[in-house]
C-alpha cells in the first residue's frame, strides 16, 4: 500500500509504478468516487473511434467449397430441383 499527500494546491502524484502498470502516461484521466469509507481512484480508458472504411480488407478469408448462387437458398428452387412440385 502507498501512501500519497495532498500539496496545497490539492494535487496528487501518484507513484511512478503505479502509473506504469496501469499504463498511465501523460493527460491520463481518473476517474474518482467517493465512497462511504473514503475515496476509490479509476482509471478511465477511452476507446479511439475508427472510420469502419478504413478496416476494408483488413481480414481476408481463404474461399472454401462451391461458390452459391441466391438460387441456392430459394426453397422453390430446391424443391423443383427434386421433382417434388
């Protein structure tokens, strides 16, 4: 456990290797909550917005099997194609 104090402008740091396990480095926003029993500090991890354009082709999956038509998955066709109508 560490322990912290409050400058008089009531700033704190927290330790060096606290921050690097955390993966904290500079502009880090906390998150903080008081509680009955005193304070719980949160790291706040934002997730960076991406144009969904710019993953195009990102993933390429080998083709497997017969290439299908949409004649293939029409119920009608299937039947027809088994004599059944």
């Amino acid at each position: 456990m560490s322990t912290i104090t409050v400058s008089s402008k009531g700033q704190i740091v927290l330790p060096a290797g606290i921050r690097r396990r955390l993966g904290m480095g500079a502009g880090a926003k906390v998150e903080i909550v008081e509680e009955e029993d005193g304070l719980r500090l949160k790291v706040v991890r934002t997730v960076n917005r991406t144009d969904l354009t710019e993953l195009a082709g990102m993933v390429k999956a080998p083709s497997r099997g017969v290439r299908r038509r949409l004649e293939d998955f029409d119920p009608s066709a299937a039947l027809r194609k088994a004599g059944k109508t």
